[in-house]
C-alpha cells in the first residue's frame, strides 16, 4: 500500500512497474504474475505428460537443479530449445 513493492521493482524493470501500479489501483492482478514469475525462477522443459512445455514454477526435477543446464530465460526460449 505504500509503493515499496513498486519501488524495488521499478529498480528492476519499468514495464513490470508499470503492470504492478495499475493493478494496485484496479486490484486485477492476472496481467502481474506471470511477469513476477519469469523474474523469480529460470524455465524448464516439462517432458512428463503430454504438455511439450516448459514451466517456471520452482518445481523442475532435482536432476535439472544439479545439472542447471537445462535452464533458459524466456518461455519462447525454452520451448524453441526443446520442443521446436
């Protein structure tokens, strides 16, 4: 409520500031987390399943968390990586 979240944000990127401000005002918050997330953790490719996808939810096998190789910065990166 007094902007710190906002602030240390700003620090980090102006359009994720941006997005964060005008859901504090409209308390829509849908269009926040994802970028929030893509700050937090790197992507993954997830082959269990027939997703084809890559997720960055902290929750990649511990193999992938030993051997960090696996890892990429985007979504779009991820997925052409391995599934493309």
């Amino acid at each position: 409520q007094d902007g710190t979240i906002v602030s240390s944000l700003q620090e980090t990127s102006d359009s994720l500031a941006t997005l964060l401000a005008t859901a504090t005002t409209t308390g829509d918050f849908s269009k926040v987390v994802v970028p929030i997330l893509a700050l937090l953790y790197d992507w993954y490719p997830v082959w269990k399943g027939p997703s084809n996808t890559c997720k960055n939810d902290g929750n990649e096998p511990r193999y992938m968390k030993v051997f960090a190789t696996y890892y990429e910065s985007s979504l779009d990166g991820c997925c052409e990586r391995y599934f493309s």
